[in-house]
C-alpha cells in the first residue's frame, strides 16, 4: 500500500528512532487519522528489530500470550511464556541492552484498562534501563484526553516521553495525493465530503467520478461508510442524543453558544456545555473566535472539524426517512445536489484556500508572513451593520483581506473594486488584498498592491 504524506510526522518520528540510547514516543489523535500506518511505514524503513503489537481490549493474559507470540517470532525463538505484562517488557528491555529495538504499543490505552498499573509498570522499566537500554517505545491511541493525560505531572510517565505528537488530519493537498488523477475542481468536491482521513480517501475509486464515489461511499443505503460518524462517537460517547442535536444544529450554520441551544433539543446550557467540551475534545468540533477579538466570549463560535460529519448531518441524518423510501440518485438530486454545488463546496473551498495560505506561510514562500488568520470582526453603528469576514491575516504590516470565489466565472476588475470599497466601509483597515478564484481572474486586473491566486495555484 502506498503511503502518501504525513512528510514533517515522519522525520520527527526518525529523528527520536535514530537517536542514541532509550527513548519514549507518545502518538495520539483521533480513530482513522493514520497514526498506525505512519508508525508501521516508518518502521518498516528502518534497519532495527521492529516489534508493532496492536494492544487488545480484552485480558492482561490475552495481551500477554499474543505480544509473546510476536517476540517469540521476532527473535526466532520458541513459544515464550511470561506471567505477566511487566516480564514480556522486561524481556523486551533486557534484549535492547545489546541492540537496537523498536516496540510500538498501539492502542495502548486498551492494554492500559486491562492492566493496573500499567503506567507504574512502564516507569518502573524506563528508569531501571535508562542509561542502558536502546529501546525505543512508541505508545499510541485513539482517545486523545486519555493519551494527553500520560503528560501530566501527576501521572507516573511524566518527564519520561521525550516526543509527543499529535497526529491531525491532513490537509487538502495532502488529502488529494490520494485521488491525484482528479480534476482540481473535483478534489474540492472529495475533500469538502470526505476531508483529510486517510482511511476516508484511500477508499476513493479513481475508475469513478467524484460523484459516483460520494454517492458509494456515503449517500447510498448500506454504504461503507453510511455508520462510519456514528461509530466515531459512540467510541467515546456513552449518549449520542445530544450529539445529534448539537451536530444538527452546526450544520445549518449556527455556530454561537445561545442559538445552538435554542435551535436544538438539548436540555440545559450545562448539558449543552458539556456536549460542546466532548466534541472539542475529540477534535470533530472546534471552537473559534475572531483573531482581532480573540478573548471576547460572545464571539466565540462552535464548527465541525471534520467534513465527513459535516456532510453526514447536513445531507443524510437531516433526510434518513426521505432517503430510505427514494432511489440514490433521485434523493440525491432533491436533498443534496443545489445546495452541495451553491453553498457547501463553496464554504469548503473558503476552508482550502486558509490551509493553502498557511502552507505557504510555513514553507517561508510568503512575501509577508502572518501571525494569525482566521474571520475578522466588524461592527458598524453608524450603518446599523456587524458581521465576519471569513478569511483574513494579521502580520507586521498589519492586515490582509481575501475574498474567495467558488464561482464560474472570472473575478472582474468591477468585482474586484466594490468588494474591496465595502471592505473599507466597515472601518478594516488593510494594507493589501487578496482575491482567491475557482475560475482565475479578467486579464485586464491591475495587480498592483493585490494578491491573485486562482484554483491550479492551489495544487501545484
């Protein structure tokens, strides 16, 4: 299987690997984000004993007598038998006094459930081999709370992980790798439904158009990944109810605290709360202020982090009774085809264009590096107007506004005056704008003092 990507993930996972003498990675992130298959690559490549034991949720003797198999296997020696999980580590460690060995835990918080103490266990033989050992440990998980908790001081493993990393969704580019041979305007329409998980687009069928491939995979009856959001959260949700409710209401575009509330069937501000804090801490919800108002409460807004989810409640969880008694692609006409072509991949596409500023604001290609970006608040009285612009960078230079068409036609040099001359109206003051095309821009454009960038700039 090829692997795509995850390039900065690899080299600071080598870089721990290829040091000298002991050392503990902590990997975390959300179910499906590609954090078994990056340690699995990297493993693979290096010239080391690699041992990857993918942790059970079952019996401290059932994790036992498998990791025992593999070390058995590892180190051509007959069936081993241990009593317990401290003695196969111990085993593990001693064999490192003499070589370098890698042993990745994945899951680990299912054999940290089964085992009491496994925390303890760990700290115990990582500082009895500190100075002698050279193995390294990767430890892995899904549930991000439980994993970020290894961190904290009152937990035995604080001071011992010397690198922890937080594996995210990849970004647009990245996402599209996996469906290169696509149109650009298709891998919009990919990535706005299924985003940047890797199990998502590795499932994408380049023999199908971009529709067909939404259509088999998620707006069919019984499709693979028709479950697939629900899965998500019943991992760590003992209750979906006021998930749905709250997950309802952030994709029809309410985004503040108060009209959550009111617009779904949750039954208090602290249940409400508490749902809210659970999604954040999954990482499928994010919460986002303005970066010129960053600590004013009221302005705070809640938004799906993951498109999957966002398409699923948008199109499917809102229409289940509809799409159970109506053919697939006549319930896709009706219930998703307008508004997914006019404002979805439209407000995705506002998404992509902030990942492609940032990535070329970290490659250092940019003429003026930002520190911030994300939406601007503007709030005019004398106009009786407030509002968000969506896209816009604070640097030294102060700001930079950007506008972005997913429109069919050309951004005009008419357009391009007015939206900047209501830009001014509300009082932001900008010392260049932006302008980000599907469809490029009218020839005749004086580019002076602006910034242009249409979709094939994007992906190349």
């Amino acid at each position: 299987m090829q692997f795509f990507g995850r390039e900065t993930e690899q080299k600071r996972l080598k870089k721990a690997i290829a040091d000298k003498g002991q050392s503990v990675v902590l990997i975390y992130g959300r179910r499906r984000v590609g954090k078994s298959e990056l340690i699995k690559h990297v493993l693979a490549n290096e010239n080391a004993r690699g041992i990857y034991y993918e942790c059970k949720q079952t019996s401290e003797q059932n994790n036992v007598a498998s990791l025992s198999t593999l070390v058995s296997e590892s180190f051509g020696l007959p069936p081993l038998a241990f009593s317990g999980i401290e003695d196969v580590l111990r085993f593990i460690f001693k064999k490192s006094l003499d070589e370098k060995i890698l042993l990745s835990l994945d899951e680990y918080t299912y054999l940290r459930d089964s085992v009491g103490g496994m925390d303890s266990i760990l700290k115990s033989l990582i500082d009895e081999y500190k100075n002698t050992s050279n193995l390294k440990l990767i430890l892995c998980g899904s549930f991000v709370d439980t994993m970020k908790s290894l961190l904290e001081v009152q937990n035995p493993l604080y001071g011992r992980v010397d690198l922890s990393m937080l594996i995210e969704p990849m970004d647009y580019y990245d996402s599209a790798l996996f469906y290169s041979t696509f149109s650009n305007e298709d891998k919009v329409k990919l990535y706005s439904v299924f985003g940047g998980i890797p199990y998502y687009n590795r499932l994408i069928n380049p023999r199908l158009t971009a529709k067909e491939n939404i259509m088999d995979l998620i707006v069919s009856e019984g499709s693979r990944l028709e479950n697939e959001v629900s899965m998500n959260l019943r991992s760590e949700l003992s209750k979906l109810v006021n998930a749905n409710e709250v997950f309802e209401a952030l994709s029809r575009g309410y985004s503040k605290f108060s009209d959550i509330l009111s617009q779904s069937h949750v039954s208090s501000s602290p249940a409400l709360a508490d749902t809210l804090d659970k999604l954040v801490r999954m990482m499928v919800v994010v919460k986002r202020a303005p970066i010129n108002d960053p600590n004013n409460r009221k302005k705070l807004g809640y938004y799906i982090n993951d498109n999957l989810s966002k398409f699923y409640y948008r199109y499917i969880f809102r229409y289940l009774s509809q799409r159970s008694v109506m053919e697939p692609n006549a319930f896709y006409d009706r219930y998703i085809k307008e508004d997914f072509e006019n404002n979805y991949v439209p407000k995705a596409f506002e998404e992509i264009a902030k990942q492609y500023l940032i990535r070329r604001n970290r490659s250092g290609n940019f003429p003026e590096p930002f520190d911030l970006i994300g939406t601007y608040y503007y709030d005019d009285p004398a106009n009786k107007t407030s509002g968000e612009f969506d896209v816009v960078t604070q640097g030294a230079k102060g700001y930079i506004f950007y506008e972005v068409k997913y429109r069919k036609s050309k951004i005009t040099k008419t357009m391009i005056r007015k939206e900047i001359e209501e830009v001014i109206k509300t009082g932001l003051n900008c010392y260049k704008y932006g302008f980000i095309s599907r469809s490029g821009f009218d020839p005749n454009i004086d580019k002076k003092d602006l910034i242009l960038i249409e979709l094939t700039d994007l992906y190349e």
